[in-house]
C-alpha cells in the first residue's frame, strides 16, 4: 500500500456522515439488549455505527426533566 487515496476513497471520505439521535428515559444498562438489537437493526440496514453513521445516545436515567 502506497499511502495513495484514489478518487472513489477521497470522494467517500468527503461525505457528511449521517448522524441518529437515540434518546432513552432509562439508563444504558437497562437497554443493553435493546442496543445490540438496534445496532443490527442498523447493520442489517448497510450502516455501521462509526464508519457509515454517527449515533449520539442521551440517557435521562429517570430523571425525565432532562
């Protein structure tokens, strides 16, 4: 490998990536099937969290004012 970006590479690095927001009453810990699930809902979909989409999780934890 020469360090070399072809066309098609630099073109796909310059693509905004597509961001999800997952907002949850509870805590991760208590959705942490229901993440993985998600996630290969996401898979199955052709994106991948990190390289292909962005996901911002926020977690009120029970505190429903947040």
């Amino acid at each position: 490998m020469t360090g070399h970006v072809g066309r098609r590479e630099f073109i796909a690095l310059q693509q905004p990536m597509p961001v999800v927001g997952f907002l949850n009453s509870a805590s991760p810990v208590a959705w942490k099937p229901y993440l993985e699930a998600f996630r290969q809902g996401l898979r199955g979909a052709g994106y991948v969290e990190g390289r292909t989409v962005a996901v911002e999780y926020r977690w009120a934890e029970g505190q429903y004012e947040r």
